[in-house]
C-alpha cells in the first residue's frame, strides 16, 4: 500500500481565506440556558452576637455552595470550546466517516480520498489517517485499491483489533461489477494485510454497501449494510459475520417488498446483534426507522418500527446501561417539512420508552455514550443563508438536551462520527468546504474537556 507525504492544513492559528466568514458556534434557532441567583440576607433574630456571627458565616458558606452549584450547571449547559482543528486531503473530494480513539491516545480516522487515487481520474481509495494526540499526523494510507481504472473503495466504519490493527468495512464499486460490500484488515502501521469483497448477489450487485463494522466475542467482526439479494427485487437490510480472517460464516437479509436499509449493528450482551436502519416495507410512513434483535446465529427475535407517515431512519445505535437501546437519526414526520435529529429509547424488547426530536434543519449520523451516562450525538445543521454546518448535540440519560453546539465555515461542512476522549473531550470527523486544499477534505476537531461539569456530574449524578 502506499504512503502519502501530504500537506496537513492546521486552522488554529490564523485563519486562511476559505476561513473568512467564520461560522459562530450557535446560530440564530439555539436557545441556551440561563441560570439567575438571588441572594437574601439571612434573618437570624433573638441570637447573640457570637451566634449571628456563626450564622453569618454558615450563611455564607450556603451561599457559596449555591453559586458553586449553580455555576458548574451553568457551565454543563455551555458547550466545550475547540482544542485544535485538522483537514486532511488535496485537490478533489476526500471525505471522514469514522474516528477510533487508539490504544496509544492518538485517533485513527478512515473515510475516502480521489485526490490520491491510484485508480483516477475517476477513481477513489480508501482513506486512512493516524494522528497523535494533538492532532499531528504519524501516517497516511490508502488501501482497497480495485482491479480496474475507475475503480471506487471508500471506508465507511473502523474499529481496532485486539493486535493493535484495523478492520475497515466499506465499499467497493468496479464499472463491470457494480458495489460490493467489502472488509480490509490493516496492521497497526496502516498497511493492509486482507482485503475481502462479498458479492452477495452475483446477478446484481449495483447496491451493496458495507455501512459498519463491530468486533464480535468470538475475534471475528460484524457488518452491516444493504443491497438486493438474490431471492427478492427489492433493497434490503443486510447482516454479515464473518470470522477472524473475514472469511464469511453467515449472511442474513431482512426486510419485505419496499427499500429497507442497515446503518449499524452491535453484538449485544446476550451474544446477539442490534441493527439500526430505515424501512420502506413496513411501518408508518414512507420509510420508518428500523430496528431489529437477532440472536447470535443472526435469527431474527424481534423487529420495530418508529415514526410517523413521512421519513424516519436511524442510523446509530447502543446498548444502554438498562437492557435496552437508543438509536439516533432523523425525522420530518412530527415538524414537517424541518428535518430534525430524532433520538428513540426503548427497552430490551424494543418496547418505546421514549422518543424526542430537536430543532428543525438537523440530521443525526452518529450517537455515542459519555462518560456521565448521556449521550453525544453529531449530524449536520442546515442554516438558511449559510448552508450545512457540523452539529453536535449533548443530552443526559433521558434524551433532554444540555447544550448543542454549530463548528465548520463559510461552505458546507457535515460530521459524520464523534467520540468522547479518554481526557473528558471530543473528537469529531466529517468533511468540509470551508477549509483545506480541495473541493472537500477531512475535517478532524478536537474539543477541549470540561473538568468541572465533568466532575460535578461524576460525583453527584
């Protein structure tokens, strides 16, 4: 595979022209909390002049308990401010899809580059960048490369394996052969070492994509994604396992005569698999979000859909501390036409607990846990007259939000994965127009840690 000596852009120092016009960290639709104190004079009456003077101070004491508690609650409803900012990439489109913070505290970002393809001008490999802490890059690497010019490889999940390396599920597209779901393994340099592709529909393989990748108990990994298998017409939700070395052990497609789509799949306590998507094929609107329990063979238990009579999909899920599931995506079905992030908590058998949507313009692309058992979640804003912007939205356990926050420029920009840091910060991955040295690159931000909200909440909650 091939090394790349890239030009890294760094935008936190001063601002190049594609940064003139700096977006404000909220826009205009965000309402922040405010929290006013008022202090009365403590009444103590019929004391002597040691006991008002002992008042006095436990009054005063009290008094700055509550400024204190109310000041780390003002600053948990503010969001955290930029550590250090990152694009990597070059002249054409080169997108991040997904972030892992690492075993030795840097961050492994895989997404998809044409500015270095092997296989231009038409082409695109998959991307993948290693950084240190601080944002410095150690490698760059492309990986996937097809059999053909024009060939398209893109990473769209990444998780580290036990020995240090990478598993990388993605894409790949060949002008005879259509897309086809596929899995890299790389060392911990970032060379490959194996690359599988899963035609699993020879007939026709024009729509299958590898959405996500998750490292099973037994060493092997879990992919999810769709395409149309060979038994029906339609798109469908696809479940792949494979073993250690991507050998397929199993494939499983669910969904009925409409399109139905996989985005994420995680192995479950219980040794099975949830899976997130949409569907056109059930539910109450044109498509609804879709979630579905398998066992561990990939059997189907159960299967739900949520939202309402126009367009609900869910693109990230967990297992909660409780059993039971959240799942973040988008929604206009409750706010039409306004897009929004839809979050929806159910139990262990996908029973709703509850459901919230926020702000109209949002998506929903990743939903992560934090470390005071909420949540984080990264999208897109779309604001009139500035166009797309990163979105990030804190909530606590319950799904109630705590702060939001806009980053990005002038242009479009969009995150597509976020991660709370071992530090107490984030670490969010997208692309961008604003920045960089092509028509899209990389966007890598770092958000700096909150030690006070964070300790508060660590103590108290």
């Amino acid at each position: 595979m091939k090394s790349l000596q890239v030009k890294t852009v760094s935008l936190g120092g001063q601002n190049t022209p594609k940064e003139a016009g700096r977006k404000s960290n909220m826009d205009d639709q965000t309402t922040r909390c405010r929290w006013v104190s008022k202090v009365l004079p403590a009444v103590v009456p019929n004391r002597g002049k040691d006991e008002r003077a002992k008042a006095g101070v436990s009054s005063l004491g009290a008094v700055f308990l509550i400024g204190l508690l109310a000041s780390a609650l003002s600053e948990a409803a503010q969001p955290p401010t930029v550590e250090w900012e990152r694009t990597f990439g070059g002249a054409s489109g080169d997108s991040g899809y997904c972030v892992r913070q690492t075993a030795d505290g840097g961050y492994v970002v895989v997404g998809g580059t044409s500015s270095f393809s092997s296989t231009a001008p038409l082409g695109a490999n998959v991307y993948l960048i290693k950084v240190e802490g601080d944002g410095h890059e150690q490698w760059q690497k492309l990986l996937g490369e097809g059999p053909e010019m024009g060939s398209i490889t893109t990473g769209r999940s990444i998780a580290q394996t036990p020995d240090g390396g990478y598993i990388i599920a993605g894409v790949l597209f060949t002008p005879h052969d259509g897309m086809n779901v596929c899995l890299i393994k790389a060392d911990t340099n970032g060379n490959q070492l194996w690359q599988q592709v899963y035609g699993l529909n020879p007939e026709d393989p024009s729509e299958e994509i590898g959405e996500s990748v998750d490292l099973t108990t037994d060493g092997g990994f879990i992919v999810a994604g769709h395409g149309t298998p060979p038994t029906t017409a339609s798109v469908q939700l696809y479940l792949l396992k494979t073993n250690s070395s991507g050998t397929l052990q199993w494939f499983r497609h669910f969904g009925g005569g409409g399109s139905d789509e996989g985005y994420c799949a995680r192995q479950t306590t219980d040794g099975g698999y949830i899976v997130a998507g949409l569907t056109g094929s059930y539910g109450a609107g044109n498509d609804d979000l879709y979630l579905i329990k398998t066992d561990s063979s990939g059997t189907l238990q159960w299967e739900k859909t949520f939202g309402g009579t126009l367009q609900d999909r869910g693109r990230s899920v967990l297992q909660t501390p409780d059993g039971g599931y959240i799942v973040a995506g988008m929604t206009n079905s409750f706010h039409w036409p306004d897009i929004e992030v839809y979050l929806v908590k159910t139990d262990s058998s996908g029973t709703l607990q509850w459901e919230h949507t926020f702000n109209g313009g949002r998506d929903a692309y990743c939903i992560q846990p934090t470390a005071d058992g909420g949540y984080i979640v990264a999208g897109m804003a779309y604001v009139i007259g500035r166009g797309e912007e990163v979105y990030l939205l804190k909530t606590d356990r319950d799904g109630m939000k705590q702060w939001e926050t806009t980053l990005g420029g002038v242009n479009d920009d969009q995150a597509y994965c976020v991660r709370q840091t071992t530090d107490g910060g984030f670490l969010v991955v997208g692309q961008t127009q604003s920045f960089g040295a092509g028509s899209t690159d990389v966007y890598i931000v770092k958000l700096a840690p909150r030690a006070m909200a964070t300790g508060f909440w660590t103590l108290y909650d």
